[in-house]
C-alpha cells in the first residue's frame, strides 16, 4: 500500500509504527471581542503530512532530497486519517530530513532517520 508519493513518481515506502501521521489544522487568528471574549477566526484548515522511514537506499533519498529542498511546491499523493484511497494536493517542506549515513551495502550507502513535515499549500474547508 502506498501512504505517500511525492512530485507524481517518488512512490515512498511504506511505513509502520506510528511513522505516518497525516491530519488537518486550523488556520486562524485569535481576537479579542470589545467585551473581552476570545474568538478564533477561522480561515480554512490544511493538512498536515509526517512521515519517518528507519533507513533508505542512496537512489531513493537523493530523489526526496531534490523535492524537499528544492523550496518550491510540489504536489503529493498521500494517504488522508479519514480515507482510504489517495488524495493529491500541493504541499511545502515544512520541517526538513537530517538524514544520518547508517551503513553500505553493496559499496552503496543506505541513510537512517529520514523524517519530514509536509504543509498543504492551500487552505480548504
């Protein structure tokens, strides 16, 4: 099963334990009424996507890293709490992979800790 492809070909593996989250947040502002009443006003909500991965061969993370710090938006399918199939939208890196070499396989380097936060874009109802 897929939970997360990003830019339309970067199929991720598939991850356990608690290592995929993926849910919406408010966007809004806290007033202060005149009367002294705390409101939020709520301008639409954007999902939230965490994913975390033990280890990853050398081809697949220099992909990941491409879109990741590319600083731009790019789109990704990824798998919603309230769903079962895929849904794609556009999405920024929100907190970035400090991936550590783990170990070689092959003469091939293979990267442990690799964990991100994606941000939707644009905010939805």
């Amino acid at each position: 099963m897929s939970q997360l492809i990003l830019a339309n070909s970067i199929y991720l593996p598939e991850t356990s334990h608690d290592k995929y989250k993926c849910y919406p947040v408010l966007l809004g502002e806290r007033v202060e009424m005149i009367s002294g009443r705390l409101v939020l006003e709520v301008r639409g909500q954007v999902q939230m996507v965490e994913y975390e991965y033990d280890y990853m061969g050398n081809e697949l993370m220099r992909q990941v890293n491409a879109v990741l710090r590319s600083g731009q938006a790019f789109t990704a399918a990824y798998l919603p709490d309230r769903g079962d199939s895929l849904v794609v939208s556009t999405f920024l890196t929100e907190s970035f992979p400090q991936p550590a070499f783990a170990f070689s396989r092959g003469g091939k380097p293979y990267w442990h800790n690799v964990a991100f936060t994606l941000r939707e874009v644009q905010p939805h109802d």
